[in-house]
C-alpha cells in the first residue's frame, strides 16, 4: 500500500509520521518547497530503525514517486492566520487544490482521497471536480476532528475519558458546524442526563471555535496533531477496509434533503472511499442549522466558481 501525502508542512508531515508508525503503509511525501519534502521523508526514515518498523518513505517536489498510490491526503495550503475564517484562504488555497488535484489525477488515477486544506467544504469541491474523480472517492476531513474536540471538551467538563464520549458533528467545517445533541453519550448513557444545558452550551461553543482558539495561541500556523490524527483514522478505515462510521465532508445525492453539493455528514468508509452515507433523524432545529451551513458552503463554492471563471477570461 502507498500513500501520497501532498503538502509537507505541519499537517502533512505529522500525517506521515503516524502512518509509517502505524505500519499503515509506505508514503510519498510531496511539497511546492524545495528539499523540504525530501529532507522530512530523509528524517522520518531515519526514525524508523529506533521506532522500530518497516515502512517507506520518499520525499520530492514532484509526484511521481506517488505512481498508483492506493490513497492520497492533501494538506498542501496556507493555514490561517488569528483574525482569519477559513473561507478567507479561498483565493490562495484554491488554485492551490485545482493543480494539485490535475496532479494526483495523472499518476494516481484510482486513489482514494482525503482533502484536508482549508476551506474544507470547498477545497473537496475544487479537488472533485478539477480531478474528475467519482463523488465517492473524494472526500474531507473535519468531522473526525471536530467530534473528537467536543468530545475532549465534554470529557473535561464531566470530569471523564474523553474516550467514552461517543458524539457526532455535521455540517461545514466551521462556524456553521451542528454537533448533534440528543444522540451524544458518555458511556453508553445520554449526554444530556450527565451534563445539564447551561454547561453544554459553552461546550458546543468552544467545540465551534476549536480551531480558532489554537490559531490565537500559536499566532503563527494552526492545530495539526488532533488534525493529522483524524486524517489517519479516516486513512487506516479506507486502506484497511475497516467500515467504519465516521463523520466526513461527503458528495451529497438528496441525504437530509440536500443534494450536489459536500457537507459533513456520518459515513461508513471503506476501501471504495465513501461505500455509504448514512442518514439518522436529526431534530428540526438540527436541520435549520445543516440547512444554514449547506448554505454557507454553496455561497462559498460559487465564490470560488467566480474567481476561477475570472482569472480563465483574464486568461483568454
Ligand atoms: P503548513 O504551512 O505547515 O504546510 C502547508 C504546506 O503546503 C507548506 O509546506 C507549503 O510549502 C505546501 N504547499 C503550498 N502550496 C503547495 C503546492 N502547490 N503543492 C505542494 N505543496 C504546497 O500548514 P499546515 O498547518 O500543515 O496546514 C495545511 C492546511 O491544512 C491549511 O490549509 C490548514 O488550514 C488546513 N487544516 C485543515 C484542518 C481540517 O480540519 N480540515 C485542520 C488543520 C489544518
């Protein structure tokens, strides 16, 4: 198994340390930079003797060393800076995605993929359709990371494993974000029994604002161990076949009464990438917000379709 890691920065290289580590697969590590793939794929390879495991790894500023990788996650892009929402990276990161998506494409044309830069909703987008890849097969991660942020923070607040928080987020990847409630448990018993609403309400908050709160801590780059640890699980239940539940930014065909467009929804992954999008019975307060946030998703992605026809005529 091969994965092509595209992007070497904080995502992308934490991303190939954990699936080396893993034993998932072997990695092709790629970045615009010059040496820094090729230096990071040198280090990491150097670990693996005192870590103790068998995998691969290249580096380079080119993608032919990712020839017929099986999955390929894309961390390449500008982060954001404090002051910053994610949609303000549109104009930066989405060219950005269009190249490397017509990359990917030409040496891997059967891989799975998981996007991972920013803006998420619409970076997946622009990879899907400047790939010409099938819905399916293109998918993003926010879901998994957003769960696991409001599950660290319920954890916190109840004073428990934030592992026995079994939750769930849909919607855009952002403010628009809609954690499901009535569904959430804590060792099988319901979240809304053990933590009252006055306590929740900050949670679900600061589970919104998670990215932004590290953004503001660090001043320069964003999170990237809780994302690279989300972008692996998504990675080993798609190269191990494992069918797992997950939340996912996933083509939508009529779920929750949306259609053509990606949004944040619970998925079984599989080895054939997106095998089912699941739906469950979300309260009506639930729906208004997922319907906000397709909203939010669709105003940006024709934001984008406005910019690229643009610099096209521009162009002509
Ligand atoms: P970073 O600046 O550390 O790394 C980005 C890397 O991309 C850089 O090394 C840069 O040289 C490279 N790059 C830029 N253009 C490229 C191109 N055309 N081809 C190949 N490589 C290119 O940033 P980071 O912290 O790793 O974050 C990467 C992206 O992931 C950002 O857009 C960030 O917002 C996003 N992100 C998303 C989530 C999520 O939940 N989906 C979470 C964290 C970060």
């Amino acid at each position: 198994m091969k994965v092509m890691v595209v992007g070497a920065g904080h995502v992308g290289a934490t991303t190939a340390q954990r699936i080396l580590e893993g034993e998932l697969a072997d990695v092709h590590l790629v970045d615009i930079k010059e040496g820094l793939a090729a230096g990071k794929a040198l280090d990491l390879a150097q670990a693996a003797p005192v870590v103790g495991h068998s995998r691969r790894i290249t580096g380079s500023t080119t993608y032919e060393g990712g020839a017929g990788a099986e999955l390929a996650i894309v961390t390449a892009g500008l982060p954001r800076k404090p002051g910053m929402s994610r949609d303000d990276l549109i104009g930066v990161n989405g060219p950005i995605m269009a190249a490397i998506a017509r990359a990917v494409a030409k040496v891997a044309p059967e891989a799975v993929v998981i996007v991972v830069s920013n803006p998420l909703d619409v970076t997946t987008t622009i990879f899907q359709e400047e790939s010409g890849f099938p819905p399916q097969r293109v998918m993003g991660m926010a879901g998994v990371l957003d769960t696991a942020r409001f599950r660290t923070f319920v954890g916190q607040a109840l004073g428990c494993s934030p592992e026995d928080v079994s939750a769930m987020v849909l919607g855009g990847h952002g403010d628009s974000m809609v954690p499901l409630i009535a569904s959430a448990t804590v060792g099988g018993l319901p979240l809304r029994e053990l933590l009252p609403a006055e306590r929740l309400a900050p949670v679900v908050e600061r589970t919104q604002n998670g990215g932004a709160e590290i953004v503001s801590l660090l001043k320069d780059g964003s999170a990237f161990y809780a994302p690279a640890a989300a972008s692996v699980q998504m990675a080993s239940a798609i190269l191990r076949d494992e069918q797992r539940v997950l939340p996912a930014c996933a083509w939508l065909t009529g779920q929750y009464g949306l259609s053509d467009l990606y949004l944040g929804v619970p998925v079984r992954l599989g080895r054939a990438g997106v095998e089912e999008i699941i739906e469950v019975a979300v309260s009506a307060e639930e729906l208004k917000r997922l319907q906000a946030s397709a909203a939010a998703v669709r105003e940006q992605v024709a934001r984008w379709h406005d910019m690229r026809d643009a610099t096209l005529t521009e162009r002509q």
